[in-house]
C-alpha cells in the first residue's frame, strides 16, 4: 500500500460535534459549536475545548471559569451547524434555532434540553496554543435525557443519533461493532 505525506495538520478525525453553552456574568447567554473538544482525564473527570480567542464566547467563559458540553444529535444538525456560522454578538442562538434553554445544575449556565447529555464543567486552565486557547475543565455534574436510556438503566448512544465532525462535514454514528475486550474474550 503506498502512502503520501502531505504538511503537517488536523488529521485526528472524525470528532464528536458539540454545542457549548455559557452564561456571562451579566446572564448574557450563548452557543457555540465545537468539535475541538476530549476527554482528558477519568478521576476527576476532565475535559477540554479549544476556543479561538475572537469568538463571542470566548470571554464568557474566561471570565465565568463555567460551561456546558451538550452532546448533539441527528435531530438538532441544523442548530449545530448554525451555531458554528452565527455569532452571539448579532442574535440569540437560542431563540434563532428553536433550542430550549435549561439550567445547569452544579454551575451557572444554560443547557440544551434537547441534547442528550449534557456535562458540566469548571475551568481549572486556560493554555494558549496558536490560532485557538485550551479550556482545561473539571466535570462536576451530566445530565441525560431519560428518554436515551435503556432497560438497564444504561445510556443508548445508538438511540441518541449523536454527530460526528470530520473535515467541515457531519457524519452519524453507526452501528456499535464491539465493546472493550471483546478481542480476548473467551467464548461461553
């Protein structure tokens, strides 16, 4: 198989597309689509954004230290997309998709009612990298849409629909192919 190099760049994909809630400390809201974002730690649970330093909301949430990852789907693709092109600075994202604004639990900020997760966190680092800064935060508390689980009580990623990001394209989730360990698993 031959390969070719091409300059170094963003090759790490897809990636989930998510929508980030803040709330400014004057109560000012707003959503942003982001789809530099991971997981970065299990305990305590952590995870990151990349924010460019001109977005709307990018003050908000220097200044606040909170935010809100709210996972998206298949039925909210056109919000997710439209967060990303608009700005807060020229109209309410909410009330311009149709997105319900809730509220947070642990930190002050809204979140989507129509995501199916929605996690909460608290900036612990800010880390400056180039063209974007790295919001470094602790999950402090998620929420999930009951109408997402299973019998178990387990949360039903195949039933969420959630999106994907790769190369200015959105994708859908497929099928599940397997769970961790299934390689080595004795069969019964």
């Amino acid at each position: 198989m031959n390969k070719t190099s091409w300059k170094p760049g963003n090759m790490l994909y897809p990636l989930p597309a998510v929508l980030v809630t803040c709330r400014d400390s004057k109560g000012n809201d707003n959503v942003l689509t982001i789809a530099w974002t991971g997981t970065i730690c299990s305990d305590p649970a952590m995870l990151y954004i990349s924010v460019r330093p001109e977005r709307h909301s990018y003050p908000m949430i220097k200044e606040t230290g909170e935010f809100v990852v709210n996972l998206t789907t298949e039925e909210i693709i056109k919000a997710t997309d439209y967060c990303g092109v608009r700005s807060g600075r020229d109209e309410d994202k909410f009330q311009a998709t149709g997105l319900t604004k809730g509220e947070a639990e642990k930190i002050n900020a809204p979140i989507i009612m129509e995501s199916p997760v929605n996690i909460e966190c608290k900036v612990k680092d800010i880390v400056p990298l180039g063209t974007h800064d790295m919001f470094i935060a602790e999950v402090v508390n998620v929420q999930v849409s009951e109408k997402y689980l299973d019998e178990k009580g387990t949360f039903d990623l195949a039933k969420a629909k959630p999106l994907a990001y790769s190369h200015g394209k959105y994708y859908a989730m497929g099928e599940q192919l397997g769970s961790f360990g299934y390689s080595i698993r004795k069969k019964a």
